[in-house]
C-alpha cells in the first residue's frame, strides 16, 4: 500500500521543517536546505516492495547533505538509485560529481557523505536498497557511486526501463511478486555496478555487454521455468547457442553455471525467511526450477556447504543462538 504524505495543507512558512521529516522519514537521515523564500508544495509517494522501499518524490528548489553527522544516526546500510523525471540535478560523492538530467540516474551510498542538489523544481522516482543485497564488494560500489547513468542506451538503459516500469507497476502486484521483482532489480543493479567497475570483460565490444545484460535478465525473469535451457535463451534473442555462450565465457562462467547459481541463492533467500513463512525443501526447489530434489540437496550442500535442511534449520535458530549462516 502506498503512503503519501505532504506539506499542502501547511501554510509556506511551516513547511520546511515538517519537509525536513518527511525526507529523513522516506530515506535516511538527512540535512535539508529549501532555496525558495516561501517553499513550494512537497510530496513524497512511498510503498515497499521486497528489500526495496519506492518513493516518488517532487518538490521545489533544495540541497539534500549526507554528511558524517547524519551517517553516524544511522541509515548507512543503504544505496539510493535515483531515477530523474524532470528537473536537474548535482551529485557529489566520493571526489566525483554527476550532472543528472531526465532520464539519467545515480547511486548514492548513505555509508559515505555526499551532497545532491536540485536546483530546480524537481520529479523524482528514488529506490532505497540495501546495500547486502546486491552482493557486490565495497570497492565496487566506491566506482559507481557519484556517477552517471545515461538511463538510455547499453545496460544502464536496460536497468533504468525496468527499475521504472517496476515503480510504475509496484501498486498492483502481490507481496510474492513484488519480493521477486525487487530482487530482480537487485541483480541487474549487481550488473551495472560490476560493469562500471570494469569487471564484465573490457575488450569486449558495448552492444555485447549489453546483450548479456539483457540475457541475464531474461533468464532472472524465467529461472522459475524448469525448461529454461540456452537454446531456448538463445531463440528469445536472436542469437545463435554458441554466441551465448561466449557472453557468459566472457564474463568468466559458462550460461548454466550462472542460472544454477542465480537459483541456487533464490532458494537460499527463502530458506531463511522466519519459521512461519519458510515453506518446505522441497516446494522452494520446485518455485526456483529444480526438478531432481537430489540433484537439488548436491548442488546446495555444494555451494554453501551443508545440505538445504541444515541450512533451513540453522536460520531459524533465535538471536541468541548466533547469526543466520551466510
């Protein structure tokens, strides 16, 4: 369900500080500066989907500051990806500064100081993720923050497409579909901050790191389908098996191993939800697309060293008993 709060019904005079709660409240703490003299109407639009907390904001003239203060009273577990609808903006964060325009967007990491600027009045459309889930070392995160994502072509265009049609349709969807599509968002961020990184392979021409983002995302959408095979991927995008797989060999995996993995940690996720909500070994093998529970219980214990159940077992043990495996 959608929150909407805003400073309409408040005379110009009372609204920036009840504008300044309403931003620390949607995001993280923040210091909020308003450059009009009598501040204009802000509104911010807010639901959860998953991991992820959506909130579409728009107000007038303002400098957002993340400053060592604030990330000392919390927060800083968080990446905000900001997609810009209208108005401009400036990001400074790590010795870099971004100039954002409508259709481009940034990451902001709440762990480090930064400072956003919006000179104008602005729309915005903001994604608070955790930053645990994308799984991507702190270095790699250092050389995506503060920068810019054209939103338009190559892999950032694939993921701005998605990340706003997931906003637009966040309303709609059911807490199990949502939880799966925030996730997915999740992964194709892992994507772009590895490529802005360098870590898909340089030599390899752009349109290639594009298709294999839109490949993997392809297959993030289907890994539920027992079925989903590279010939199959292959046919939806019009490429022959063998160049498919020399994307997934560039980037240092073969397509199997990749979609094992990708299931692997979905049923992973599931496994640890708390005790009343965790189905059963075997029901969140078949969600995920494993057929074989055998082969299901060897690949498991393979890549995280102790059967499903154990896993299962030992994520549901109380605080006290010590953290959930990872």
């Amino acid at each position: 369900m959608s929150v909407v709060q805003t400073t309409l019904a408040l005379p110009p005079g009372e609204r920036a500080d009840y504008w300044h709660e309403l931003v620390a409240g949607a995001f993280i703490p923040l210091d909020v500066r308003l450059h009009e003299p009598e501040p204009s109407v802000g509104t911010i639009t807010s639901r959860g989907l998953g991991p992820i907390r959506v909130s579409e904001v728009e107000a007038g003239p303002q400098t957002v500051d993340r400053s060592a203060r604030r990330i000392a009273q919390g927060g800083g577990e968080y990446l905000t990806v900001t997609l810009q609808q209208r108005g401009g903006a400036r990001l400074d964060q790590g010795g870099r500064q971004a100039l954002v325009g409508p259709g481009s967007f940034t990451l902001s990491d709440a762990g480090r100081p930064y400072v956003r600027e919006q000179p104008d009045a602005f729309r915005f459309t903001a994604f608070r993720v955790p930053r645990t889930s994308l799984g991507v070392p702190d270095d790699d995160l250092r050389a995506a923050t503060g920068t810019l994502f054209d939103g338009v072509s190559g892999t950032s265009g694939l993921v701005a497409v998605f990340l706003g049609r997931l906003a637009e349709q966040a309303g709609g969807l059911d807490p199990h579909t949502g939880h799966r599509l925030a996730l997915t968002a999740c992964d194709l961020l892992a994507v772009l901050v590895r490529e802005r990184r360098g870590l898909l392979d340089p030599r390899a021409p752009e349109h290639a790191r594009g298709m294999l983002a839109r490949v993997q995302e392809y297959v993030l959408l289907h890994l539920a389908d027992p079925g989903l095979c590279p010939e199959r991927i292959a046919a939806a995008h019009h490429v022959s098996v063998r160049y498919l797989h020399k994307l997934f060999h560039a980037g240092g995996t073969t397509v199997g191993r990749w979609i094992l993995r990708e299931r692997l940690e979905r049923c992973r996720r599931d496994l640890a939800r708390p005790a009343r909500a965790v189905p059963t070994v075997a029901a969140v093998a078949r969600r995920w697309g494993f057929v074989s529970p055998a082969h299901f219980s060897r690949a498991f214990r393979a890549a995280y060293g102790m059967a499903p159940r154990e896993w299962q077992a030992a994520a549901r043990l109380p605080a006290a008993a010590g953290p959930a495996p990872r």
